[in-house]
C-alpha cells in the first residue's frame, strides 16, 4: 500500500511510531500479566493471553485513528495490519522473553515489586529494541509510514 505523502525515516518518526505502538502494547500486555498472575495461569498461558491482547489494543489504537481520519472500519483494520504487526510482534517477543528469563518475574504476585519492576524493564527494552526496527521500517514506506499517509 503506498502513499503520496512520504514520511521521513528520522529517529524521532521511529520513536514515535514505537511510542504509538508501546500504547497498545503496554495496555495487552499488562492486562494479560495481571491476569495471568491473578488467576494462576502457567507461564505459557499468561504469555499467550499478553500477546493476543497486545495486539487487540494496538491494533484497536490503530485502527480507530485511521477510521478518525474518515476511512471506513474494514479499510482500516487493513492498515492497522500493515501497520502495526512486524512492530507488536519484535515489542512482544522481546517483553514476553525479558519477562520469562528474569528469575521469580512470572510467578511474583501483583503485590510483589519484582512483578511490576520486571514488566516495567521488560516494556522499557522492547522500546528501545523495536525503534530501530521501526526506523527500517518507516524508510521504506512501511510501519506507521501507512498510517501516516492517511494523516494527511
């Protein structure tokens, strides 16, 4: 899907198309960790139900600014696939393993600050990890470049 209104590949466009995506992403995965952790799901299962909510509200997030811009629901929903899945897929893997490799994380209550501390870390390292990727991305007309052609 290309666009007449390019979008610059600058290190602030691809913090702020993670920024964007970290929305929705922090709002899935945190919900789905809270979850998981207040039900006693196994490892597995919160990290299942993190990422298919990650990827719920980011692309809901998406989506819903692109039908604003006054396209219809089904196209949008398009775009926000185009948009937003290499993006939440590297912010998922990299939250979900830091989640998984740091010792007690997944099995710390929501009273415990290791639980809190290490989603927090965890989200704050697929930022930075996910902005280069963003940064290729939107270079090449990909990423949040699709979403920022329906901006103008």
């Amino acid at each position: 899907m290309e666009h007449a209104h390019a979008m610059p590949a600058t290190w602030r466009s691809a913090i702020s198309a993670t920024l964007h995506c970290l929305t929705g992403c922090a709002v899935g995965e945190v919900l789905g960790m809270v979850l998981g952790t207040a039900f006693g799901w196994s490892t597995a299962g919160t990290v299942v139900a993190s990422i298919a909510l990650a990827f719920a509200f980011g692309y809901a997030l998406t989506a819903r600014s692109v039908v604003r811009a006054g396209v219809a629901l089904s196209t949008a929903l398009g775009v926000a696939l185009a948009a937003d899945t290499v993006s939440i897929a590297t912010m998922e893997v990299v939250d979900n393993a830091v989640m998984v490799v740091v010792p007690g994380a997944m099995t710390a209550t929501l009273a415990s600050p290791l639980f809190w501390l290490s989603l927090a870390g965890s989200l704050a390292i697929a930022f930075a990890l996910t902005v280069p990727v963003n940064k290729w991305m939107i270079g090449r007309g990909k990423g949040h470049a699709v979403v920022h052609g329906y901006h103008h």
